[in-house]
C-alpha cells in the first residue's frame, strides 16, 4: 500500500486543539467541560486507531497544510515511526484526562479551565510531533508544544513555580531556537529539503564529517525536551506542575517528543549509515551514557519522589537516545521500543505519586513508611511500574532492555553492556527500598488511620497502566513491528 | 563631546572633499550635469510648453509632481506647527 | 514669552505713526506686487513661491506695525486655513483632474477635453494653475507660521 | 491611456482627504473618522488591484506629467512597490480604526488636526515607496519627516524634546542623503534612478560615486535608525501620542528600509555594491551583528512596554539591513519578507499597547499585573504578536527570519546567524516576562475573578485582524514569496 | 594648487557644510543646532546652485516666439535643473525650520530654557 492523501491526520491533531475552544468556552460549568475533554479524547484514540490498519500494512497517510518555504511544505504524514508514538500518546491521554478530573477535583485546584485547554493544545502538538512528515512541521509542532506546557508548569502561580517556569523556558526554547533551528537550517541549506526518509535525507549529500557532527551536537542538545545533560536542568524543576502534568508531560508527551525527534533525527534525518560511516555513534552514546549513569546517581539521593521519578525519567530517557546511538538494528529497535514501555511504567509511577499525595498529602519518600498497607493497590501498581522500569521480566521493560543489550552485543560494544546493566542495577537500587519502605516498615506511631485509596478516577487510570505495562510483555508485536517498518528493516 | 562633533564634522568635510576630485570644474560647459538633462530643458521647454521662464516651465510642468509634493511640505508645516503649539481648547 | 512681551507693550514698540503709516501705504503695494510676482513667473523670474512669500510678508509687516490682531483683521485665521487648504487642494486636484480626464497624473494637456484650448496652450495654462494654488498655499502658510511663532500658538497679542 | 492610473489614486486618496479632514473635520470627530477611514479603505482596495495589475502586465513604468523617463518624474510600479503600498495602506487602515479611539482620549478636539498630518504622512510614505527618481525621493522623506515630527510634538511632556532631537537627526539624514544626490547629479547629470543605474557603470566607480554612496547610506541609515545612528528613535516613539506611534513605528522605519533596497540594486549594481570593496560588505554585515545584539541588550533593560518596542524596533533593523547586505538572493529575500513581516507585527504589538495604555494609561510594566484577566482578547492577540516577533512557526515572523538566518549560513557570516538567534533568545525573555507578569502573578488584593475590562471593540477589531493575518501569512509565506517576492528582487541579481 | 582653483566653489561649501554640521552636533543650544541645519542646507544649496552655472551664459529665460521660431542655443543658457531642484529644497528648509521653531516654543514652555544642558538638568530632577 502506498501513501494516501487524506484529512484525517490533520484531524486527528486538531481535534484536541479545537477542543481547547469549547473547553474555554464552558468555563463555568465543569462537568460540560470534562466531558468535551474526554470527547475529544476518545475521537482522537478512534481516529488514530482507524489510521493504524493501513500503517501496519505498509502503507500511510499525507495531508499537506501549506507550502510554506520552497521544498518545505507543512506536511503531517502518518508513518510507522509517528504511528508508534500517536498510538502511545493518544492512548495515555486518555487515561490521564479521566486521572486529571479525579485529581484537580479532589484537589479543588485553581484555574482548571486554563489547565484543561493547556493540556488539549500540548497533546494537540504532541501527536503533531508524531505525525509531522518533516523537520520544518516536527519543529513547529515541538515548539507549540513547549509554549502550550509552560502554562502548566507555572500552574501554581507562586514564586517558585514562576522561577520552575522561566527556568523550563529557558532551557526548552533556548536550546531549540539557538541550536535546533540552526542546526535544522543548517540540514535545508546542505539538502535542500527537510523530508523525513528512510536512510536519512542528508545521505549521499556530501556532507563533511565535521559539520554532521556539529549537526548530531546540535540535535542531541537541541531537542532539550530529551534531557541529555547538561540540558537537563528543566525536568526536575518542572515537578512543581500538578502531578497529571507531570505523569502526562513529564513523563510521556514532553520527554518523549524530544526523544522522538531526536530518533527522528538520527534515523530519517541524518541517517544511520550516514553517522555509521563518520564513525557517529560514540558521540551519541557517550553523551547518552554519561547521562544514564549521572542521573540514576542523583536519583537515588533525591527524598521528594517525583523529583526522584524525574531524575530516573532522564536516566531512562538516555536509554532510548543511547539504542539509537548504537546504529545497529537491535538496538535502534531497542531505543524506540523503550519509548513504549517506558511511558506505560512511568506513567504508572507518577499516577501513584499523585494518588499518594491527593489520598496521604505526602510528597517525600521519607514518609511513606507503612503507606503500602492502607493503599495497597496503589503500591502494588508502583511495584508493578518500578519493575518495568528496572527491566525484569514478566514486564514491558524486559522486552526494550533485553532488546537494547543485543544491540550493544551486535555492535560489539562491551562498555555499553556494562553500563546498561549497571544502571539497571542503579534503577533497582533506586526504586526498591521504596516499596520496601512501603510494605515491610511500619507506619510511624502517632499517624491518624484515616488514609484510603485514592478515588476511583485516580486508581481507574493506575490499575490500567500497570496492568499495560504487565500486558506490554506478552502482546507487544504491533509496537516491535512499527518500530522495525520505521527503521527499514523487516517488514 | 564637542571634540568629537569637531572631528566628526571634520571627517565628514574630508570625505566630501575627496569626493569632489573627480567632479568638473566650476562652470565647465561640458559635465555630465550641463549636458545630459539640462541640454533637452532648455533646446524643448518653450516648444513643448509655451513657457519662456525655463525655471517655471521645468518646475510647474516637467517636475510638477515634486513642486506638488513641495507644496504639500509647506502645507505640512503650518499644519505641524499649528498642532504643536495651539494649546486644546474647551469647545 | 510673557517677559518679552511685557517688555514690548511696555515700551510700545511698534506703536509709531511714521511707520504704522508707512505700512498701511505700503501694504497695497506690496500686495499687488506679491500678485505680479505669481503671474508673471511665466516671463520672468517668479512664480508661485516668490509670489506667495511676498503676499505673506505682507501679512507680517502688518503684525509687526501694529499687533497681531490687526493684522487678523484683514484676513482671519479661518479664511486663512481655508486658503492654505484651497492652494494645495488646487494643486492635488488638478493632479487628480487629469488622471481622471485619462491622462497621467499632471499632464495638463489631457484637460483639453474639458476646455479645448490645445494641448501645449494648456500645459502653459496648467502651469499658471498650479501656480497660483501654491501662491495661495504658500501665502496662507507663511502668514500663519509667523502668527503661531510669534504668539506662542495663542493669536492674540504677538511680538 | 493603457496606462493605469490606479496607483496614483492610491496616493492621492489620502493626500485629498488630509485637506477635507482639515477643512471640515474642526467641528465633529465623526467626519474625521468617515473621511479617514473611507479613503483609507480605497487605498487599501486600489493598492490590492494595482497588485493584480503589476501580476499581469509587469513593471509598469509611469511618468507624471506625461514627460518621457529622464525628463520628467518617473514612477515605479513594480512588484516590490505593489506589495509595499498594500501593506502601507492596509497598516494604515488597521492603525487608523485604532488610533481614532487613542487620539480621542489623549487629543480630545484636535482629531482634524492629527488626522490630517496623519493622511499626509501615509501619502508621503506611498510617494516614497512609488518614485523613482533621486531628488523626489528626497521631497518624499521630508515630508514623511515633517509630518511625524508634528506628529511626536503632539505628546504630552518631554515628547517635544524627543522630536526636536528627531528633526536635527532626521535633517542630518536627509541632508546627507540630498549631499549624496548631489554628487550623483554631478557625475551622471540625471536624477532618475533607472537613468542613473545605466549611466554610472559607463563612468565607472570613482571616488564620487563611492562618496555618494556612503552619504546616501548613512543618510538612510540615520532616517531607519541603523544602530548607532538610533539615538533619537526610543523616545520619538516612545513619547508621541499613542495614535502616532502606531504609524510610525510599524512603516516608517520599514518604508526606509525598503528605500535603501530600492537605491542598493536599482541604481549602484550589486557587483559594485558587494564585490568592489568586500571589506565593506562585510563590514556592514559586522555593524548589523552589533546593532542586532546592543539593541537587543538594551531592550533587556527597559521596563515600559513601549519603550522595549521600539529597541526591538531597532534590532530588528538590524535584521534587515544585514539581510540586504549579506549579498545573497535568499538574504535579501527574507529583508524584503522580513519588511512585510516586521510591519505586521509591529503593528499588532503596538496596537495591542494602545488598547492597554487606552485602559490603563500606561504600559509600565508594573501596571500591567493580571491584565490578562482584564483584557483576554487585546493580550491574546499581543501573545501572537510576541510569538512572531521571538520567531515561533507559524507565526509570520519564523518565516523571515528563516531566509535571513539561511541567507547567513550561505553567505558563512555566522556571526549575523549568531545574533539573529540570540536576539530571538532575548525577544523570548522580554515578552515571557510580560506574559508571566500579566498572567502569573496573583493579584494580591484580589484573590477572586479580576472583572473583564476590555479596550473598546473598535481597537480590538483591527488587534485580531492582525493577528491572524501574521498567522495566515506566515502559513501562506510560501506563495507568498515564490509569486511575488522572488519577482519583486532586482533581476540579475 | 590647480585643483583647488578650478574647484573652489566645492572648497567653499564643504567649509560651510562643517560649519553646519558641527553646530548641528556639537552646539548644546538647540537653537544654535536649529542655525546649523540651516547653514547645512544652504550650503547644500551652494553645491547644486554651483553645479548649474556655465561660463558665458545668462539666466534661463527665453524670448518665446524667438525661441519658437529659431531654437534655443544651449551655450548661452544656463542649467535650469538645479535651480528648480533648489527652490524645492529651500522650500523644504522653511518648512522644517518652522516646525523646529514651534517644537522649540513648546519646549521653552515647558522648561523655561533652551540650553540642552539645563533641560537635562531639570529632568534629572
């Protein structure tokens, strides 16, 4: 099958952007409101899941916006790459619309209007990202994504969610517009178009290997939303958004956009063989390496538990970047697939922090004694989530892990080995005494009885992400056949 | 301050000098600006407009739409001046 | 401001008969000459500008013999602004008038078709025409640029 | 007549109007405005139909007067002038509907005599755009230099004194650029630029020539406030009557830039220009990187909306004067994109400030806590402004600076790519300080639902066409250039 | 030497231009800078006036049916161009000149002086 022009990608992005307007509009009436989210929510999860038959059978989906510069149309095109992460994006949204309701009500937040239609116009970008069918569209999307979080961020309105805010800005947009856009300028005046393909638009350009170097550095760092360091600073400061923020954003759509693009990047931009032959690859992994290592060490002295969740978020986050480093195909399938299991493990975790502090109020590690008992499922599900994350088998993260060593033994790189299992070891030491805490301490004396769960809109969304994330071990064939069509490689 | 206009003016002065090198001399019958468009005023104005005073026919016809536009300048000025300084009265 | 013109009721200066007088002769003359100066610019140096300037100095040697008011007397603010306007309104419009009557935009000899008078006597004739909206124009101008310069804005008592 | 005379209707409609407005508009505002506003609207019409026209039959040369090219003054109606009148006319139009609120309130009674300086000033910006003759152009610059220092003098406070120090810069301006005629004159005995562009090859590039070149520039630069010649601009518009900033600072500037693209290719070639003397090609490229940079940095240090306008005003110059002389075609395409570009966001930020300094009298940053509560629609559409001018897509202003930084990366001047970025770093800093100030911090009285108190419809209406014409434009930036900008640069070029 | 003879009329203006422009740039007073402009101008005017003149010529104002009849002899005439050029440029200096004058009223209404450095100092405070 081959490529096919039609509206609906177009629609499929919108669909949540024109979703803000009513959403705006009803601004006295909550239920109305939560209802139009959760519509559009479910049109946008329908029209994806339409599209994806004929993604899978090789073919895809082209709507062209406008001609915006000569060569450089603003174009979304649905392929198996932009598939891979629509579907995971469109379907998490979903769950956190119904998980969001459940916390800003228990919570009786401010300015929920303005946090609902942030978050229809960042989910908007974010499948724009996905479905963008070159770099010109993709950075277009990736910037109105960053504008339309920055309300989020700052939703608090106090003195350090401002400072978190301008901090958050700083970093997203002044990496893409001072290294990003030259960079992707940089790519137009060597090609002479920005078009996503397969083998990578600047193959058989002659580029220099010094400027596709410059250009992976730019990349690398100039998609921020990644977190390779130094360019990491954001994500621990942007916790201060309300946990859906950044369970959703921080743990899904933001981070992953950024890996997305760097992936993106590497694989139809600048070309595996491309960097395979300038001897590329060590800049990428060695970057992302130190990373993996830095951030999982900082993680574990972190006593706030979503600062801790953001740190492992980088830490893994490196994983990805650093599977497509590796430019063998094992490992390149490997990165990609662990943007699937990580957002459902992730997810998962920041869901039970958010229950945690909606039904306990406690946001430190340090107060969680005992906290296993009175909120059990929620615990479990954290469990449920950790193991993904660490990597151990019968979980998603087993799958992407255990795929990225191959690639590192395929590429006969033995340091990478080393460093992929000692930071499992590290994800382990980090996630662990947590539950322990939780289960075996006892709570501290003097404590009022009087937690329970969560509400059910909170524990609905957790108990279903663990249990996908569990799911995502044994039934992960359309996310490994997507991320293989992407890569050119099998089917 | 009032060195540096000084040497600003005098920069300025030496720049236009050296450019002047190249310039005929005073009254030369033969530069460029006494030959090229001066030559068709002044063999064609009376023909062509019945105006013995070549200035004015030059001025009202040939370049008109300047003397228009000149007249708009000092249009301009009266307006400007009468709405810089009259002072808003209570109607 | 108000010192100086203090100091001048003060001293009356300008209030002398011989050269109240002298103007009062003069100012015809001067007028008239102003008027020759605008229509003879075809045969001889002159021409709107000139002529236009010398009709305004009549207006200030006016202000200047006797005051500001007076000379608001011959010819007041509001017909004053209506000249100035009519002169540039003469100029644009005849402009407009021949781009409408299908030439380009001040080609005299395209309003033959109003008036046949031929179409080089009407570049002549277009010239005079002009000529005199800047008169106008310019003679309005200078009289009120001197008016609003000399009393601060205020017409009332001037220098 | 084949020739069409539709542009010089578009001239002349204001130009006839100023003197209606002054003659009748004394008694009642209400005149003031139908006669602005209608003959605003014609030109706004007629300059899109002399666009159509230029699309068919090309350049159309016109000579006023009937007077064959050298004699008489010609006129240029060319691509480049086309799109310039659309855009004088239509920012004129939207700054008017505006404008007549503002000057209302801070002018009340003395509409005719704004608006007749006004209605001049936009015909004097058209005749500049439209000549194509030396010595016109420089009646033409004095008139739009009149009219607006009347204009800025119409202020309240130091607002004469910003405009004295406006007229003795302007007039330095306009007097080096007549020098620059002059020695022109001298050499080639013409004034008319297409004559000159012929003439001057055959004499070749003497001292002369290059000194009128130099005068000619600085004079223009003087006029566009070309860092450092910018002195007098910050406070000019700064303190002019809002209704006057909001014409000045969107065209003025941009109509000078225009002049000196118009002067570079049409009459010097561009062979002269750049390769005769690579030194100061790259050394204006080099003035443009720091004027880009310094004005940016000052901005940082203003605390009054209007007055960090007009810096970024000054940067963006910057902008446009290192596109032009970054001698490449994709440079000089996104100047000329970047004009269009730049007046219309400029225009929307300035409206924008003159909703909120008509409602809050000021545009202190501190005044501006919580106001996008009280004013959504007028700060919604400042926000689309904002994200223009920092360059976000697809917003109009990604699209320029796209071909500028291109331009810059073809050329290999990565210092210019360098300060076009960080100036867009800076922009992103000064406008999300706004945004924060005016959305995130609490009001601290006033905990509940601040009251909506929104500018009057009529400044808003012309706020969101604006903006959403920057955003169609910058969607339709593609045909936009491939139509009608690549045709409007000089041929051969 | 014989350049500056041949050319001395661009000697004489270009000494009247940096009279000018230093008063425009160097004065404190703002009428001085006001005077300075205008000394700029004509000197401007100066250039163009000298640009126009040919030996042995005489005014250019004709006899029109002569001139009808038998053409004009361009030698005998001098250049009219530059002359119509300068009326329109002192026309221009009038007019910004008045609306200079009238800015520099109001400042003198507002600040009581017109030295530059006492305006600022009243600022300052």
């Amino acid at each position: 099958m081959s490529v096919q022009s039609s509206i609906w990608p177009l629609v499929a992005v919108l669909v949540s952007l024109l979703a803000a307007i009513p959403i705006m509009l009803s601004d006295r009436t909550p239920n109305l409101r939560e209802s139009w989210t959760l519509l559009a929510a479910l049109v946008k999860v329908g029209i994806v899941l339409t599209l994806l038959p004929a993604v899978l059978a090789g073919g895809g989906w082209e709507f062209t916006i406008a001609e915006v510069i000569p060569g450089v149309p603003l174009q979304l095109r649905v392929d198996a790459m932009g598939m891979f992460f629509a579907l995971i994006a469109s379907i998490l949204w979903f769950f956190t619309s119904l998980y969001s309701i459940g916390y800003m009500r228990s919570l009786n937040e401010h300015a929920q209007t303005r946090y609902f239609a942030s978050f229809a116009v960042a989910i908007s970008a974010t499948l724009g990202v996905a479905f963008a069918g070159n770099l010109l569209t993709m950075y277009l999307f990736y910037e109105m994504l960053s504008l339309s979080t920055y309300p989020l961020v700052t939703h608090e309105q106090n003195a350090e969610a401002r400072k978190s805010g301008r901090k958050y800005l700083t970093y997203i947009l002044g990496t893409s517009i001072g290294l990003a856009l030259p960079a992707m300028l940089i790519v137009y005046n060597l090609a002479g178009n920005l078009d996503f393909t397969v083998g990578g638009v600047l193959a058989g350009s002659g580029v220099t290997p010094q400027t596709l170097a410059l250009l992976v550095v730019l990349f690398l760092f100039g998609f921020a939303k990644a977190g390779i360091m130094p360019f990491h600073g954001w994500l621990p400061a942007a916790m201060v958004a309300p946990t859906p923020v950044s369970s959703f954003l921080h743990g899904v759509a933001v981070v992953k956009a950024g890996v997305f693009s760097i992936l993106r990047v590497i694989f139809h931009i600048l070309g595996p063989e491309t960097l395979q032959a300038a001897d590329l690859g060590a800049i990428i992994t060695t970057l992302a390496s130190v990373t993996l290592l830095v951030a999982s060490l900082v993680a574990l002295t972190q006593d706030n538990l979503k600062r801790r969740l953001a740190y492992s978020t980088i830490g893994q986050l490196s994983y990805m970047v650093l599977g497509a480093g590796m430019l063998t195909a094992a490992g390149m399938t490997g990165g990609m697939l662990h943007i699937a299991m990580h957002a459902f493990g992730k997810i998962t975790l920041f869901f039970c922090a958010g229950a945690i502090y909606v039904a306990a109020g406690k946001k430190y590690i340090s107060q969680m004694d005992g906290l296993g008992r009175q909120m059990p499922i929620t615990f479990v599900a954290f469990f449920l989530g950790s193991l993904s994350i660490i990597g151990l088998p019968p979980l998603g993260g087993f799958i992407s892990k255990w795929t990225l060593l191959v690639g590192a033994v395929e590429g006969e790189q033995l340091i990478l080995v080393l460093v992929l299992l000692g930071s499992s070891l590290l994800n382990a030491a980090y996630f662990l005494p947590i539950v322990y805490r939780a289960f075996i301490n006892p709570p501290p004396e003097g404590t009022v009885n009087g937690i329970k769960e969560a509400p059910i809109y909170c524990l609905g969304p957790i108990c279903v992400t663990a249990a996908a994330s569990l799911a995502l071990f044994f039934f992960n064939g359309v996310f490994l056949q997507l991320a293989q069509q992407a890569l050119g490689l099998g089917g | 301050m009032k060195a540096l206009a000084l040497v600003a003016s005098l920069v300025t002065g030496a720049i236009l000098l050296y450019g002047t090198m190249d310039f005929p001399a005073w009254g030369d019958p033969q530069s460029p600006a006494a030959t090229h468009l001066a030559t068709y005023f002044i063999e064609n104005a009376v023909e062509e407009t019945h105006v013995p005073n070549l200035v004015t026919a030059v001025l009202g016809d040939y370049r008109g739409y300047d003397t228009m536009f000149e007249t708009v300048v000092i249009y301009c000025a009266g307006l400007a001046v009468i709405s810089v300084l009259r002072r808003s009265r209570k109607p | 401001m108000k010192e100086v013109r203090a100091r001048a009721e003060g001293r009356k200066i300008g209030e002398s008969l011989i050269i109240q007088t002298a103007v009062r002769i003069l100012v015809p003359f001067i007028q008239i000459f102003g008027l020759y100066v605008i229509v003879h610019g075809h045969y001889s140096p002159g021409g709107g500008f000139q002529g236009g300037v010398i009709l305004g100095a009549s207006f200030v040697l006016l202000a200047l013999a006797y005051d500001l008011k007076f000379s608001l007397t011959h010819m007041s603010e509001r017909v004053n602004l209506i000249f100035g306007n009519c002169g540039a309104l003469i100029f644009v419009g005849t402009g407009v008038l021949t781009a409408l009557f299908g030439g380009l935009f001040l080609d005299y000899s395209a309003l033959d078709k109003l008036i046949p008078l031929g179409p080089i006597e009407w570049r002549s004739f277009g010239i005079f025409i002009v000529e005199v909206g800047v008169g106008l124009a310019v003679m309005s101008i200078m009289a009120s640029l001197f008016w609003d310069l000399s009393s601060d804005g205020e017409l009332d008592e001037g220098l | 007549m084949s020739v069409s005379n539709l542009h010089m209707y578009v001239m002349s409609a204001p130009l006839l109007t100023a003197f209606f407005v002054n003659l009748f508009g004394r008694k009642s505002p209400a005149v003031v405005a139908v006669l602005t506003l209608g003959s605003l609207a014609f030109s706004s019409l007629a300059s899109l139909a002399v666009m159509g026209n230029v699309m068919v039959h090309g350049r159309i040369s016109y000579v006023a007067g009937n007077w064959a090219a050298p004699y008489g003054i010609e006129l240029v109606v060319d691509h480049l002038s086309a799109v310039m009148l659309i855009l004088i006319s239509v920012v004129a139009l939207l700054a008017s509907v505006s404008a007549l609120k503002s000057v209302g309130q801070e002018l009340p009674g003395r509409e005719y005599q704004f608006f007749a300086l006004y209605l001049i000033l936009i015909a004097g910006l058209m005749g500049l755009v439209l000549t194509g003759d030396a010595f016109n152009l420089y009646v033409m610059l004095e008139i739009t230099s009149i009219t607006s220092y009347g204009l800025i003098a119409m202020g309240k406070g130091r607002a004469p004194l910003a405009s004295f120090n406006y007229v003795i810069m302007g007039s330095v301006g306009a007097c080096f650029y007549l020098l620059g005629v002059a020695y022109l004159y001298l050499m080639t005995g013409t004034l008319n630029m297409a004559d000159m562009a012929q003439i001057l090859p055959t004499i070749g590039g003497g001292a002369a020539v290059a000194t009128a070149l130099g005068f000619i520039l600085v004079g223009l630069w003087v006029k566009m406030a070309f860092f450092p010649l910018h002195g007098w601009l910050p406070n000019a518009y700064s303190l002019a009557p809002t209704g006057a900033g909001l014409i000045a600072a969107p065209l003025v500037t941009k109509v000078t830039v225009y002049l000196m693209v118009r002067l570079m290719f049409w009459v010097f070639s561009s062979d002269y220009l750049f390769f005769t003397h690579p030194m100061v090609q790259s050394g204006i490229v080099w003035a443009a990187t720091a004027g880009i940079i310094c004005a940016s940095a000052l901005a940082l240090a203003q605390r009054d909306l209007k007055r960090m306008l007009t810096y970024i005003i000054v940067a963006e110059v910057g902008y446009m004067v290192g596109g032009v002389w970054l001698a490449n075609k994709t440079g000089l395409t996104g100047a000329v994109l970047h004009i269009v570009n730049d007046a219309l966001m400029t225009l929307c930020l300035f409206l924008a400030v003159a909703a909120i300094v008509y409602k809050l009298g000021s545009g202190e940053f501190d005044k501006l806590q919580g106001i996008y509560r009280k004013m959504p629609i007028t700060m919604a559409a400042f926000t689309v402004g904002a994200f223009s001018m920092i360059g976000v897509p697809p917003t109009a202003g990604f699209f320029s600076k796209w071909y500028l930084i291109l331009g810059g990366i073809e050329a290999g001047h990565w210092e210019y790519v360098i300060a076009l970025l960080f100036s867009s770093l800076v922009n992103a800093v000064l406008f999300f300080r706004i945004i924060e100030i005016g959305y995130f911090y609490k009001d601290e009285h006033d905990h509940g639902h601040e009251q909506r108190d929104e500018a009057p419809v009529l400044m808003q209406a012309p706020l969101v066409v604006c903006a959403v014409a920057l955003i169609v434009i910058g969607l339709g930036s593609g045909p936009l250039v491939e139509s009608i900008i690549k045709l409007a640069l000089p041929a051969g070029f | 030497m014989e350049l500056i003879v041949a050319k001395y009329n661009y000697w004489i203006y270009v000494v009247l231009m940096m009279v000018g422009f230093y008063a425009m740039i160097g004065k404190r007073n703002l009428v001085k800078k006001l005077i300075g402009m205008n000394i700029f101008q004509t000197a401007i005017i100066l250039l163009f006036i000298s640009a126009g003149v040919k030996h042995g010529s005489k005014i250019p104002i004709v006899d029109k049916y002569e001139a009808l009849e038998k053409g004009v002899d361009v030698a005998s005439i001098v250049n009219p161009l530059p002359h119509v050029l300068m009326l329109t440029a002192i026309v221009v200096g009038i007019a910004v000149t008045g609306v200079a004058l009238a800015i520099l009223l109001r400042i003198y209404r507002e600040y009581g002086t017109l030295e530059e450095d006492e305006i600022l100092e009243k600022l300052g405070k």
